[in-house]
C-alpha cells in the first residue's frame, strides 16, 4: 500500500470534529497578513511568476545574511530533503540518522539504494554528534533534524559545528530545521556561506503555520544547489511566495506563536508529570512524546476513539507516542482523553 493511500484511509477515517494533534502542523494557520496577500494574489494565477519567488529570496536573504545564490524556494521542505538524499547517497553511501528521528530522509535512501545507519541520541535526547561522525567513514549524508521530531529536543550549534569539523570530509550535512523558531536552538545556517558540505532546510509548515500552502528553502552552496535542481524543477505557486515574503515580514508572528505554543506545551506537560505520566523531557518544540508504558498503538487507537488524534509510536519505542502541540483548546480535550485512556485498564 503506497503512503497516499494509507493516508486516504487514515483522512476517511477521522470524524470532522476530532481533534488533531498528530500531525505537527499549527492550528493557527497562515498569519493574518499571508491570508490577505494570498486572495489578493489568487488574480495572478494565470502566469508563472518568477518575481515573487526572487522577491521571497531576497528578503529571506536579507535576513539572514546569506547571497540569493544560496537559496533554493520550493513547495515546502519535503521535495529538497528528498533531492538532497538521492543526490549524495547510493549504494555504498549510507544515510546517517539519528533514531528516533524523522524518517523522510530514510525513504529517499531506500530509493537511492543506500542504507540507513541509526544513532541513538544522546541521554538528554540531543543528536549523539561524536556517534554520527564515527558511523560510516563514507556516509553520503548526515541528517540532523534541530529539534528533533519527534522529541522535540534541541542540539546545540557547538555540537553541530564539531560535527562538520569532524564528519567523513565526503559526506554531506544535512541539518533540517524545520522547527527551529519554535525553539532556542541556533541556527547554523550562516556555515552554508563557505562551505560545499552542508545544506540547511528551513520550511513555512510549522510556526508560519502553512502546510497546506506549501513553501520552503534549501540553503546552500550554489554547486549543491544545482545539484538539486537536476533532480527537478517546478515552479513555484505565486501565493506560496507572496505569503511567505509577508510572513517574512511579520515582526509579530515568531514570538508571539513560539510564546503561544511553548505555553499550550508546557501546560500539558506540566499536567502530565503531575499525573505521573512519563514525558520526554527536553522539547522546545511543537511535539513532545509520552511513554505509556503500554502499547502505543492501542492508547492512539483508544484515542481516536475520544475523537482525539494523537501521533504515532517509532520502532525503537513502541510504547512512547508523539502528541502535537495544538491550540489551548485542543490540548484541554486532549488531557480530559488521555487520562480517561490511561485509568482504563489493557485487557
Ligand atoms: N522536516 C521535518 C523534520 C518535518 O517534521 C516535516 C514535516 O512534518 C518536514 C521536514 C516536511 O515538511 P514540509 O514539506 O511541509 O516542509
């Protein structure tokens, strides 16, 4: 069965009034602003535009202090992680990646014939840095994802700087940092500016809030960058770009959802640690896990029973589930459910 119809019949599945924190996507949407750009622009639909998507790189650029040349717009992260992944590894260039980690990255190696070499992360739950440089003297990629998802833990940029020091000198870099706004970890997106081994991937899906608008980067070297390219090409939907720019611009939006969202979880987790629930510690991000100390997939399915749509177990940990971060509201169901499940006893 392919991903998208396991998706159909998972969507068929969902009763319209659940509640869903299983996907790591944000409740809030698109910014205020992004909604108003994306009607006003949906008249310029009829054209292929490339001024918007150079327009979003430039102010992009701008902010972080790196060349235009360095950043590549697409659809949302998936499609350059994706490219980046069959570009730099192979049969005999391994993926390296932490476990439990993202798994995106994994499914591309598998295409590209190559194997994935799991680490295990470290007691605090950050990328073992020293593990990852050591695993495959001719890994093709390295992918640290900062924070982690599903553990929403951080790795520091001292870490991730020792790592590109001290890697395999052929492999490549790939620190995916999704949600990095939600969180204090440093970005280490500025190493992109002189160096031909690493690529960062940044996305609109999560604290911009627009997954189902589809907006991304890769950053890095222009070579890297081309290389990607060859992959594939597809222009970019005008809104998309229109409604990053101006989210780009919204001096409001990071701080006021990080505060938001880092508040809905820290009351949740406060909630949960009261009650003697086992929670991941270390999250900064918009997901979090819990061990169960059961199996996970029965409490997910118990779940969705309450009309609360949890997120999934990773092998390594069959009885620790991912819950999202979602809106006050949604979260306040959420506990009502969960300890509701959990006083139930496993026949
Ligand atoms: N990277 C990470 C760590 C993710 O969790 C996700 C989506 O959940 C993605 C990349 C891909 O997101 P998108 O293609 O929407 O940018």
């Amino acid at each position: 069965v392919s991903q998208l119809q396991m998706m159909k019949q998972m969507m068929m599945s969902i009763p319209k009034d659940a509640v869903l924190i299983n996907a790591n996507e944000n409740p809030l949407g698109p910014c205020e602003a992004a909604r108003a750009a994306i009607a006003s622009s949906a008249n310029k639909g009829g054209r292929y535009d490339f001024f918007e998507m150079m327009t979003l790189m430039d102010v992009f650029g701008k902010q972080n202090n790196i060349s235009p040349d360095s950043i590549s717009v697409y659809g949302g992260s998936s499609e350059p992680l994706h490219y980046s992944v069959l570009s730099y590894t192979g049969p005999g260039k391994n993926l390296v990646a932490a476990d439990p980690t993202y798994e995106a990255a994994g499914r591309a190696a598998e295409i590209s014939g190559a194997k994935t070499i799991k680490t295990k992360l470290t007691s605090t739950y950050a990328h073992d840095v020293k593990a990852m440089a050591a695993a495959d003297p001719n890994a093709g990629v390295i992918y640290l994802c900062n924070p982690n998802n599903p553990t929403g833990t951080i790795t520091s940029r001292e870490d991730i700087l020792w790592l590109l020091d001290n890697k395999p000198k052929g492999t490549m870099l790939m620190v995916d940092e999704a949600y990095i706004h939600l969180s204090d970890a440093e970005s280490v997106v500025d190493q992109t500016a002189n160096r031909k081994d690493i690529i960062v991937l940044r996305t609109f899906s999560k604290i911009y809030g627009m997954a189902g608008i589809r907006c991304g980067f890769a950053v890095a070297h222009p070579d890297v960058l081309k290389k990607l390219e060859e992959r594939g090409q597809n222009p970019m939907a005008i809104t998309s770009c229109i409604a990053g720019r101006v989210s780009l611009e919204d001096k409001d939006l990071i701080p006021t959802r990080k505060a938001y969202i880092g508040q809905a979880r820290m009351e949740t987790i406060k909630f949960l640690t009261d009650n003697n629930y086992k929670v991941i510690p270390g999250s900064q991000s918009n997901c979090f896990m819990i061990d169960t100390g059961r199996n996970g997939r029965q409490v997910m399915a118990a779940m969705a029973q309450k009309k609360v749509i949890i997120g999934r177990t990773w092998p390594i940990w069959p009885n620790t589930v991912r819950i999202t971060v979602g809106t006050k509201e949604d979260m306040a169901k959420f506990r009502t459910a969960f300890k509701e499940v959990m006083d139930t006893p496993v026949k």
